[in-house]
C-alpha cells in the first residue's frame, strides 16, 4: 500500500543519510590534520548523528507502518508521535547538553534556530496531525524537512566555530 508522499519521505531519508555522512567526514578532517578532538567536536559529532537518525527514522515510519495495513489517518497520528516525542526531547535538552558536554551554552543564532524554531514547528506538526487538520501529510513532511534544515543549520554555524578553534597539533618539522 502506498501513502501519500512516500516518495519524498524516502528522497528525505536519503538525504539526511547522505548528509549524516558527509558531516562525520567534515569532522574527521582535524584529526586527519594532527588536531585533537575537542568536547564541542565530539558533542557535534554525536548530536546530528543522533538527530538525523531520529529524523531518519520520522522519515521512514509512515512507509513501515503502512506494511501492516493501518488504517491511514493512524499511521500519521502514530508516525507524528514516535517521531515527535523523541525530537522534542533532543531538541529542548539540547542547550542543557551542550552546557553539560562543552561548559559552554550554544551560540544563540543556533538557540533560536535549532531549539526554538525547531521545536515550534514540532509541536504544531504534532498538534495538527492529531487534531485532523486536512493536510495532516503536509504538515508533518513539512516538520520533518524544516527539522532537518534546522539540524543543516546547527551544524553549518558548529563547524565554522570549530574550524576557529586552534589545532593543538605537536610541533611539526617544518617541510623542507
């Protein structure tokens, strides 16, 4: 059985795998460069890899739940909750996290993007899959491709931080 917008909840998928990977490679340019792993590198590293998995997953439920012949409306209402209560999590905890993680809280454009808009538009997908709203579909495709964004962003503003930090490499000979 095929539902509505299958085909761009699997491109989505693809996508945010596609990206998990390329961000791992980003970060292990440093170490490949004789730099050490910072707290906020490691941190970086884990939370979108975390985020994308959840949204990954946001992505590809709908598709698994249809498999086993769920009445439509039901697969949006259980898709919307498996995927937003995990989010929601990630996304509120995530200054706490960090601040845990690195002593530091995070930069407040990532703040406003990440936490606060992110968890926003979370919340109304959640709020109107479960009340019905006609476009149900759209709204939760639309949470799962602005979450992403907001996931992009976060890590494209981390990684200009990290690229600031000093490398912390030992002394190299200088080439001749």
């Amino acid at each position: 059985m095929e539902i509505k917008g299958e085909t761009f909840l699997f491109t989505l998928a693809g996508l945010m795998i596609t990206f998990a990977g390329f961000s791992a490679l980003l970060l292990a340019l440093r170490p490949a460069a004789g730099a050490k792993l910072s707290m906020l590198d490691r941190y970086l590293a884990k939370t979108v890899m975390t985020n994308i998995f959840v949204l990954t997953a946001g992505a590809l439920l709908p598709s698994l739940l249809a498999l086993y012949d769920i009445q439509e409306k039901w697969i949006w209402r259980s898709s919307a909750v498996l995927f937003a209560l995990p989010m929601l999590f990630l996304q509120v905890t995530y200054p706490s996290r960090r601040r845990k993680a690195t002593g530091k809280a995070p930069p407040p454009a990532i703040f406003a993007v990440l936490v606060v808009l992110g968890a926003a538009v979370t919340l109304a997908m959640l709020a109107c899959v479960l009340s019905g709203f006609q476009y149900s579909v759209a709204a939760y495709i639309t949470a799962l491709t602005i979450d992403f964004f907001t996931v992009i962003f976060g890590f494209v503003i981390a990684l200009d931080v990290i690229m600031q930090q000093p490398m912390d490499a030992p002394d190299r000979p200088a080439p001749r």
